[in-house]
C-alpha cells in the first residue's frame, strides 16, 4: 500500500514541509495531467536522491504556467486532472505535491522581471511560439527558490527547452544538478505527451508518423545528416494530415553540425508538426559519419 504525497497548495506550505528536510532533495516541475512518461522522472530523481546514501524528498510541482502559453494556444483547455495525478504521484513514493494557483505564482500578476532566455530561444519552438521560453525559464527559475532542489529532473521529449534550463543554470550559477531523462514512447513509437488526448483514433494513427521518421534518420545516419533527412522526409510524406513546422538535425547542444562530419559524430533529430489541431514535438539522438569512414 502507498501511502499519499502531501498537498502544499501554497508557498507556505511547501516551504514548511521543507523546513527540516534531511538529504538532498529531488524535484520533477511538470504542468499535471501526468503520464508514464512523468511518473519515469519521478523514478529518476527518487534514484538519483538514493544515489547519495542520504534520504531526502521527492517534490513534484503540478503547475499550468501561463507565462509560457501564447495568444490562441491552448492554456484554457490544457488537461488539468489533479485527483488522478495524485494518485499517479502516490503510486510513485512522492514525498510532496506543490500545487499551487496562479496568484500564488505570480502574486500581483505577471511578473516585471523575468528571465531572458537569450539566442538559443530563438529558433525551433522559439521561432513559432516567440515568448514561450521567457515563460518557461522564469517559472523554473520561480519553482528552483521555492523548492530549493538539489537535483531536478526533465525529460529530453521537451529537448530545446532542457538544453535552454541546463544554459540558465550554467550562467546563473543555480546549485542544482539538471538530469534529462529518455523520452517513454508508447509500444508504436509516440512519444507520450499530455496533448496525445487531444488526438482522436485517424489523428493517433497519423501522429506515430513523427517518431517513425525519426526512427529512419537514426537508421541511415551513418551516411551522413543530408541522407538522413531524406529518410525522415520520405516517411513523413505518406502522412496526410500531419502539416511539419520543422525537420532539423543538429549538433547536441543545437548548434550547427561542422561541414564535414566524421564518422561518429552525435547530433540531435527534432521535429514538430500540427496533427489537426494539435502541435507535438519529438528528437531523437543520432550518430552521424559517412559510410566511408565506418
């Protein structure tokens, strides 16, 4: 028998909870309606907590932040499903649910002083959706000094925005260690999100498209980026209803990949797509090289 996380719905709360914490602490920020694939990060960061010979608490923060939701998305219809999340969080161990309302996030309203998430936030995501990762870095930022963690855990489905977390943390010297976990996909390959609800069966079919392209990338890699490309592309093609905003492959750390490649080199695969009316990402890692040098 589990037994249920604590609910702290206010700042108060939660630090009280925390006042006399013994061991580090691990923390998984997420926006609710959980999954599989959140309850994989939970499991992450209550290992890496017990990695330390120390016994410390699991927090989860359960928070739609609508700093990072832009004109016409979809903050008012985002699922928010807390009793089921809950038990989720319990089946889990969580040691602490921060469920907190806007108003105690941001209390006064929005905030004058955010954080400016800099070039990285500029394109992919930050292209088609200008001011989401000014919400997101600043809301982490808001979450990290209430939870005072020592390891926090992300998943690299949402990899753009790990990579632009671990930047923050680096430039402002935040103590806490980021982890990113691997991506939980469903038996066909789809990449498990809370939009995946918004998909009816004729969606679903068509939105594994994605993952399967790729998947082809990852397979003909070792040709080199310009054929992998053409392998997720073709895949891509037998999809009629999935209208791609972007197919990129690039280096880890989304930087350019250098001219030429030599064998063994690791890059990322990203991409994002509407599937009717709702827009999902993946990537997916990748070692590139030209057959020739293998």
């Amino acid at each position: 028998m589990t037994s249920s996380p604590t609910l702290a719905p206010t700042r108060e709360e939660l630090a009280a909870l925390l006042a006399d914490r013994s061991g580090p602490v691990g923390f998984v920020p997420t926006m609710g309606a959980l999954h599989e694939g959140h309850a994989s990060l939970m499991r992450v960061a209550r290992e890496r907590v017990a990695s330390t010979g120390q016994s410390g608490p699991v927090v989860v923060s359960i928070f739609v932040n609508p700093l990072q939701f832009g004109p016409g998305e979809d903050l008012d219809r985002y699922p928010r499903t807390l009793d089921a999340d809950l038990e989720l969080c319990a089946a889990e161990g969580v040691d602490v649910v921060f469920a907190p309302s806007p108003d105690e996030v941001y209390p006064g309203g929005e905030p004058q002083v955010t954080v400016h998430p800099g070039p990285l936030a500029e394109i992919l995501e930050g292209r088609t959706r200008p001011g989401h990762f000014r919400g997101v870095l600043t809301v982490v930022a808001k979450l990290f000094g209430l939870v005072r963690p020592d390891v926090a855990v992300f998943g690299q489905k949402d990899y753009q925005q790990l990579a632009l977390i671990r930047r923050m943390v680096l430039d402002l010297n935040m103590p806490v260690e980021v982890v990113g976990a691997e991506t939980v996909r469903e038996p066909d390959g789809l990449a498990l999100s809370s939009r995946n609800r918004y998909l009816d069966a004729e969606q679903r079919s068509e939105a594994v498209t994605l993952s399967r392209a790729l998947f082809a990338a990852q397979e003909v890699a070792h040709y080199g980026p310009d054929v992998a490309l053409d392998a997720a592309r073709a895949e891509l093609r037998a999809a009629k209803s999935v209208d791609l905003d972007y197919l990129v492959i690039t280096a880890p750390d989304l930087g350019e990949l250098p001219d030429v490649v030599p064998a063994g080199t690791e890059a990322r695969a990203l991409i994002a797509a509407r599937v009717g009316t709702t827009r999902l990402i993946d990537n997916m890692p990748l070692v590139l090289g030209r057959l020739e040098d293998r």
